[in-house]
C-alpha cells in the first residue's frame, strides 16, 4: 500500500470512528489536497477532478465535501486565501496543539505547523489585553519558502 493509500485508509477508519463515511467522491477531494503541496479552491480541485477522473463535481459539492472534511478534522481552512489543504496530522493518533500555516507569498506553496500551548495562551492574553477576544488561535503567517528565498525572481 503506498503513502496516499494508507493515510486515506486511516482516514477512512476515522471517519467510520465519528459515524461517518468517506465517500468516493470524498476520497477524491482529499487525494487531491493530500497530493498538493500548496493550498486548493474548490474551483481548483473542480480542475483537480476534472483532469484527474474525467468528471467535474458542481463546485457548491466540493464546499459540501470541504465542510465535511473540515469537521472530521482532515482538512483545514486557510481564511485569508479561502483555500483548503489536508491536514498534515491526519495519520496521528494524538493531539498536537493548534495549527498554523506558513504560506509562500510567490509560489503558494503551505507548510502546516504547531505552535505551543503557552504561546497560543499568551497571544490570548495580548489580545483580551486589547480588548478583543480571540474568534480563533489559527494563525496564518505570509511568509517566502526557502527555494523561493534563494532564487528572487
């Protein structure tokens, strides 16, 4: 069983897990993230299935594959770019903090990571501080990847 096959069967038996289940077309959507090393529209992943299998989901079902994804916890929602990319988690059995993105600003390229309790806590405290409450510790930073650092355009 290769790589992509593997994480979409533990997927799957996550899904079984909560109730649910990946479906086909389900499958094809994550396939394409977890094949993607940068985040997707649901337009893009009309593309993705288009090229990919012949057919062209109506994009307002990728969004409803999308919510799903998302609330199984397979997939994340980048805010700021209105783009999706799979969870680089998914196979994992433990918790590992909250997400937060680094996006290359010229190749688009996103590197999923995790930052701390403590430092989640403390951005907290800043922004109640400020008067705000956090809606959500999810951060996503504009950032350049290191081959697009070392070779400017």
């Amino acid at each position: 069983m290769n790589n992509l096959q593997a994480i979409i069967s533990h997927a799957e038996n996550s899904c079984k897990a909560h109730g649910s289940r990946l479906t086909p077309k389900r499958k094809q959507i994550l396939s394409g993230l977890l094949q993607s090393d940068r985040a997707m529209s649901a337009y893009e992943l009309v593309d993705y299935c288009k090229g990919e299998y012949g057919e062209s989901p109506p994009p307002m079902s990728v969004y409803r594959i999308l919510d799903f994804l998302q609330s199984e916890h397979l997939v994340h929602k980048l805010n700021l770019a209105n783009k999706y990319i799979a969870c680089a988690h998914i196979t994992c059995d433990h918790d590992h903090g909250v997400p937060q993105f680094l996006i290359c600003g010229r190749c688009q390229r996103v590197e999923e990571i995790t930052v701390g309790k403590a430092t989640i806590d403390s951005l907290k405290h800043n922004v109640e501080d400020a008067g705000f409450y956090l809606a959500s510790p999810q951060l996503e930073m504009d950032c350049l990847c290191k081959a697009c650092h070392d070779n400017p355009a």
